[in-house]
C-alpha cells in the first residue's frame, strides 16, 4: 500500500520586505513624510492667505479650508502612518505596503491638491475625493484587525469611523453654508479619544522601558479601573461637548474627566522622564488632554472662549502627541538609537510653545494676533525640523536586518 505524505507548505513569510522603493515598505514612511510636509505647507498657505487674501479654498472658503486640513488633512496623515505601522505588531500579519500603500497615499495627496483651489474641479468633485481616504484607511484596518482576530483593537478603529463621518459631515455643513462646529468637535473627540486609548498603552510603557534600564523602582501603574473609568468619563464627557458644548451637563463631566484623566498622567511616573526629551515629550502631550478638559469646561462661564479651549485640544494634545510619536516611531523603525537628540528636542519645544502661545493669546488681546501669528510659525518651525531631519530616514533608511 502506497504511504501517502502531507505537502509541506513553506511558512508565509512575515516581516519587512527589503526590495522595492523604501518609501512603500512600512506605512509609517509615505504618511509621517507627507505629514510633516503637509503641516508646515497648509499652516503657511494659511498665512498668506491671511496677510495677502490669496484665496486658498477658493469658494470653500480660506477659514473652513485651514481647520479642515489641520484636522483631516494633515493629522489624517499622521494617524495613518501609526496605524499602518501599529496594526501588523497587533496582528502579527504583513504590512500593506507596496503598491496598495501607493494607492492609499495617492488617495489621500489627492484630497489635499483638490481641496487648494476646489472650484477648478468644482466643490463637489473636490469634497467627493476628499471623502473617501478616511472610509478607505477604516476598511483596510478593519480588514487587519479581524484577520488578526484582535477584537480589543476595534474600539480603536471606531474612533477612525467617528472621523470618517465627520469628514463627510464637516463638508456638508459647508456646502449647505452651515455651521462646522459639530463637525469640528466630533472629529477633535474621536482623536483625543485615541490619545487616550492608545496613549495609554504607549506612554506608560515606553517609560517604564526606558525607567528599567535605569533600574528606578517606582514604574507606570499598570492598566485598572481608575484606566477604565477615565476613559468612559472621557467618551461622556467629550460626547456632550459634541452635542451640546455649554451644557451644565458637560461643564461637569468635563471636569470630572480632566480630574480622571490628570490622576492617570500622575501615575505614570512622569517626572523621572525629564533626562530623556522622547519620553518626557509623550507626558507633555498627555498633559493636554486633562487641560483641554477643564477649558472646554471653563467655555460656558467666559473665562475661556471656545476657539482656545478648542486649541488645547488641537495643538496641545492632539499636535505634539502626533509629533512625538512620529519622531519616535521613525526612529524605532529605521534604527536610529531611541534618543532625542537637538534637533528633535528643538522640534518639542518650538510646538510645546506654540500649544501654549495659542490658547494663551486670548489673555493679551491687544497683542492676540501676534500671538496666534508667532504660533503659527512655532507649529511650522516644529513639523519643518521634523521633514530635515528625519525625510532622509523616511526616504533612504531601512532598519539593519538581525544578524
């Protein structure tokens, strides 16, 4: 009788391909590129738009066009490249890389050309390719997280819905001529929700990483309810500030969230960070999340106007968290020691001035504009350090293979 034996199959190869264009080999490479590019352009496009009147968004209006691309254009960039990257060490599968990267970036570069001078195209065609980068990057996560079968992962992936819908919503109130406001909440409480989901992983263990090899004892508390309870606090409070932003409703659990969410950052050691600018930078970033809470709080009775409170969202959490976990993935990726050196360090400090100088504005108005001004080009100094020093990694660096 003839024996039979079971094929062998070689196992699918995991890992980083090392041929093709090293721009297309890791998501993190196009998008954190395109990010840095894209938030010193727009930010300086805004800017002479303001002191020249060039008419950038052209009918779509020049105010709607510069908070439509800091939210959609240039932090949508910034999420995919973590996603793209965070998503295959969650599953264990491969990267999209390659050619359906290419396209996925095309997608999104697309929408930013379109949305400059929207009437060449007319408003319609720009906002309808604009719209679909969002529900396209949703699509191909889900597809990685349920093949991974990481269904924790999924409460992330519905923060991506929630900013795919308000894209589509924030160009339908503009072209119905309508107000943003709910638009432009809804899209900052599904990133500050990510910060606080994802940033509660990343923070506290990279610095208990970087305290242990320093041997410190007193390390980041590990996940519990007080974890658990500050980010349900966080979904209600930042649901409320959606739907009704000067709500009694919402002073208070806006300020029982930033309270939840300031005992959290406390625990996570964050004044052992200060020798080391990479992981002290993810505790700044941190900070303005229970800051933002208690300024959207403080909107109702005057002391904040809304426009501020909004900002330290914006610039403060959502803007240096961002650009901290840029530099650092960048580094981690390409092989570059996990430090901050001055230029990095340099990057940190002009934003971290810059997410102070905005909100702060309103407390000199004889020099508001100046203000705003001189944070502008804070945020433009910051992401232009980032692309010098770190597009030549990004473009040409590929992490050395274990030996």
């Amino acid at each position: 009788m003839n024996e039979t034996h079971p094929i062998k199959r070689k196992p699918v190869p995991r890992g980083i391909a090392h041929t093709g264009p090293v721009i297309l080999a890791y998501g993190f490479r196009p998008f954190f590129l395109a990010a840095g590019i894209w938030a010193v352009v727009a930010m300086g496009l805004w800017v002479v738009c303001l002191m020249t009147g060039f008419p950038i968004g052209s009918g779509y209006g020049g105010a709607a066009w510069h908070a439509h691309e800091m939210l959609f254009g240039y932090t949508s960039a910034a999420l995919a490249g973590f996603l793209l990257t965070a998503i295959p060490n969650w599953t264990g599968r491969l990267p999209v890389s390659g050619i359906p990267l290419a396209i996925l970036f095309a997608v999104w570069l697309a929408g930013r050309l379109v949305l400059i001078r929207p009437d060449l195209v007319g408003v319609g065609w720009a906002v309808g390719v604009d719209i679909l980068f969002l529900p396209l990057l949703f699509a191909i996560c889900l597809r990685e997280v349920i093949a991974g079968r990481k269904w924790r992962d999924l409460k992330v992936l519905a923060a991506v819905l929630a900013l795919a819908i308000a894209n589509a919503s924030y160009h339908a109130l503009i072209v119905w001529g309508a107000d943003t406001g709910l638009a432009n909440r809804l899209a900052v409480a599904a990133y500050i929700m990510l910060i606080g989901i994802i940033g509660g992983r990343v923070v506290p263990s990279f610095t208990r990483n970087w305290l242990a090899k320093r041997h410190v004892i007193n390390l980041p508390a590990p996940y519990d309810r007080l974890d658990s309870l500050a980010l349900l606090t966080a979904l209600a409070g930042l649901g409320l500030w959606v739907v009704w932003p000067t709500h009694l409703a919402t002073v208070i659990v806006c300020i029982v969230a930033g309270a939840l969410h300031a005992m959290r950052l406390a625990r996570w050691q964050s004044w052992q960070t200060a020798e080391e600018r990479l992981v002290l930078v993810l505790h700044l970033a941190y900070a303005a999340v229970p800051l933002g809470f208690f300024a959207i709080a403080l909107v109702p009775s005057g002391l904040v106007d809304a426009a501020s409170a909004l900002h330290v969202f914006t610039v403060g959490a959502i803007g240096l968290m961002t650009l901290a976990i840029m530099s650092r993935a960048t580094r981690g990726h390409t092989g570059m020691p996990l430090t901050a050196p001055a230029l990095t360090a340099a990057s940190y400090g002009f934003l971290v001035i810059g997410a102070v100088l905005r909100p702060g504005a309103m407390l000199v108005p004889a020099h508001y504009m100046t203000l705003v001004a001189i944070s502008g080009l804070c945020w433009m100094a910051a992401f232009l350090l980032y692309v010098v020093e770190y597009g030549p990694a990004l473009l040409t660096r590929r992490k050395p293979r274990p030996e």
